[in-house]
C-alpha cells in the first residue's frame, strides 16, 4: 500500500516539477527580447504575434533584452544563440528555413 501512495504521489509531483515554466496571463504585459538586426521576415513574425498577443491576451508587448521571450537567428550571435545547446544549433543549420522552441530556466526561447 504504501508503494502504490509513493507511485501516485511521484505521478502527481513529478510532472510539475520536472517543465520548466512560461506561462502568458491575461492582460499582463511581456516583455521580449529580440534584435534590432533580425531579418525581416523575423520581424514581420514577431509583429504578428504582438497583434496575437495583445487580440487573445489583451495584454502589450514590449521589447526589453531582459524579456521573457528571447527571439533570435543563428549566427547573429543573439540572446536566444548564446542560450541555445550545440545541438539545436547544429540542427537548426542544416536547414535554411526552421526555427526551435525551448524553455530554458523559465524563458522562452525561438
């Protein structure tokens, strides 16, 4: 009996413990951190998720380096490159358009 309380209490507790956290809250405003020199297109995607965010959110993002959300591209040596391990990026350079979603100590990093 008391094994079958330890499995249920390590299934519960496990889980909570084990993901890191991003959470997007109701009309909170979030920071993100991403590069004036991003291409384009990265911009163009970011604005979309800005209009996203604030339409499903009913919050504002802003632009802040110490931001919650970390967007950068390999190679431009960004927050999100420095954070990434070696093999995303590996991976991330054998295709010319992809893009890898982490979260690492509590950010969320693209």
């Amino acid at each position: 009996m008391k094994k079958l309380i330890v499995i249920i209490l390590a299934i519960i507790v496990l889980p909570n413990h084990s993901f890191a956290d991003v959470v997007f809250r109701n009309k909170a405003t979030l920071q993100v951190s991403i590069d004036t020199k991003e291409a384009e297109v990265v911009r163009t995607a970011f604005d979309i998720f800005r209009k996203d965010y604030r339409s499903v959110f009913s919050g504002d993002v802003t632009e802040d380096r110490k931001g919650q959300v970390l967007i950068g591209t390999i190679g431009l040596n960004s927050q999100a490159e420095k954070a990434m391990d070696n093999e995303s990026i590996r991976e991330l350079k054998t295709h010319n358009e992809g893009f890898v979603i982490q979260v690492i100590n509590n950010k969320l990093y693209i």
